[in-house]
C-alpha cells in the first residue's frame, strides 16, 4: 500500500480506510437492503421506471 500523501495532505492508507468503513456501513447495507425490496416488488413506481430507463 502506498503511504504517499496526495494534495489534501492525507495518506493514501488513511483514504483508503475511510472509503472501506464507508462501504461497509453505508453503500453495502443499502444494497442488500435494495435487493431485498426488489426481489419483494416493494419498489416505488419512479424506481421502477428508472430502472427500466437504464436497462
């Protein structure tokens, strides 16, 4: 891992650890969360058709 600092004057490993708690508290659970109402069709009407459009 490089421990180089970038402009911001914060390691690389200490972004990289941010954006890993951030994954795993936020971006993971969502997910699993929306793949839970998918596959239960609770979906709202605008998710739907969002999801259609992007297809």
């Amino acid at each position: 891992m490089c421990k180089k600092k970038i402009i911001t004057g914060i390691t690389v490993a200490q972004q990289m650890s941010k954006a890993r708690i951030i994954l795993n508290s936020q971006v993971i659970p969502r997910e699993e969360l929306f793949q839970i109402r998918k596959k239960m069709g609770t979906l709202s009407p605008e998710l739907k058709s969002a999801l259609k459009a992007n297809a």
